[in-house]
C-alpha cells in the first residue's frame, strides 16, 4: 500500500524542526489550557442531566454511528459558516492567520490555532453532543471521529483505501489542502455540501480539472 501525497507542487516546502516545535507548544497551551477545562465541564453536563454510562443503558452501534453522524453535520454547518466568517479581510490576520502559517498541513498541525479559535470553531464540536447525547460512550466515540477526521485532512496524504471516504460527501485531504494553498473556498471540515450548495469551492474545481487535462497531455 502506497500514500499519495496531495501537496501541490509549487506550496510543497519541507518543515523545519523549529516550525514543529512552534506548533508543539501551541498544541500544549491548547490542550491543556482551553480544551482540558471544557472537557472536564462535561463531567458537570452529564451530571446536570443525568446522562448514563453503565452497560445496560449503552445505545446500539448503530444507533451510535447514527448520533455520530449527525454530530459531524451540526459541526460541520458550524464550522463552514464561522470559518467562512475568519477569512473576512477585516479579522483574517487577528485570529485566523495563525492556522495558515503552514501552507502545507501534516497531523500535528489540525490543532494548531490561534486560542480564540479553538474556543469558535471548537464550540461546534459540542452542540452535537447537547442535541444526541444519551450515554456517556457518544462523547468518547465523537471525540475519536472527529480526531481521526481532523488529522486525515491535514496529513498531507490522501490514503488509499482509507475507510473515511465510505462516508457520504466527505472531503478529505485533497480538498482542504486546496484550502490551505488558495486561502479562498472550501471552507467546510467534514463535508462538501456547504461549499457546493454556495459555490466556494469553484476555483477547487476549476484546478482539479486542469490538473487532469495535464495528466491526460503527459500520458498521451
């Protein structure tokens, strides 16, 4: 099995060891100082609503992937719209700009953001969990798919086989790699819908069609 890298030619500059450790700490001041308390709050939600988590109340799998499902589509409509609105010219360099330091994403930099960012986008993670959660497992089972989703996007690697494209209109790496080389369109995490249905993912289109026109002239 081989990995087909989706970096275009002219973004595809190797990262240095000081980029990396840049990111690190980011990743640490992130994770222990935003994410760590709101995920220590769920303790309390569950509590106040009185969410199970023993055996015997554990909803089906595939009632699981079914809430699972509809989470990724709530944080996927929530992160279209307020990333979409992080572009703007007038906001761009006071938050956003932080995440696209690095032209070419790999895994560890999904969650390299500006702290008021995590705290926007990341706020869509938990409107899911407030509309599906009946038992405790949802919350781990999220968690795990929207970090293996996350970092797919943002490895730098399209994987064949990869068992995340057997889900309906998923974007995957190639498609927010675009994003990250033109800044412009393709705003959406999950899905392709969004940018469809609103045209921003056009000039994504537009490559990927010239792209093949050059491979079709190569092979010829």
């Amino acid at each position: 099995m081989y990995l087909i890298l989706t970096h275009f030619p002219f973004q595809d500059r190797p990262e240095t060891w000081e980029g990396q450790w840049r990111c690190f700490k980011m990743l640490l001041f992130n994770h222990f100082c935003i994410q760590l308390p709101l995920i220590c709050g769920t303790y309390y939600f569950t509590e106040f609503f009185s969410i199970p988590y023993d055996w015997d109340n554990m909803p089906r799998w595939y009632v699981l992937c079914a809430q699972c499902f509809g989470c990724a589509v709530i944080e996927d409509a929530w992160h279209y719209f307020l990333h979409r609105l992080l572009h703007h010219k007038r906001i761009y360099k006071y938050i956003h700009k932080v995440h696209h330091e690095f032209a070419s994403p790999f895994g560890m930099q999904a969650e390299y953001a500006h702290p008021l960012e995590t705290l926007i986008l990341g706020a869509g993670f938990f409107i899911g969990i407030m509309v599906f959660c009946n038992h405790v497992i949802l919350l781990w089972a999220w968690v795990m798919v929207r970090l293996m989703e996350t970092i797919d996007v943002h490895s730098g690697y399209d994987i064949p086989l990869n068992p995340l494209h057997l889900i309906p209109f998923y974007a995957g790496s190639r498609f927010h790699d675009f994003h990250h080389m033109n800044f412009v369109g393709n705003y959406a995490s999950t899905f392709t819908w969004w940018d469809k249905l609103f045209n921003t993912d056009s000039q994504f289109n537009s490559y990927r069609e010239k792209v093949k026109a050059e491979e079709g002239k190569k092979t010829k």
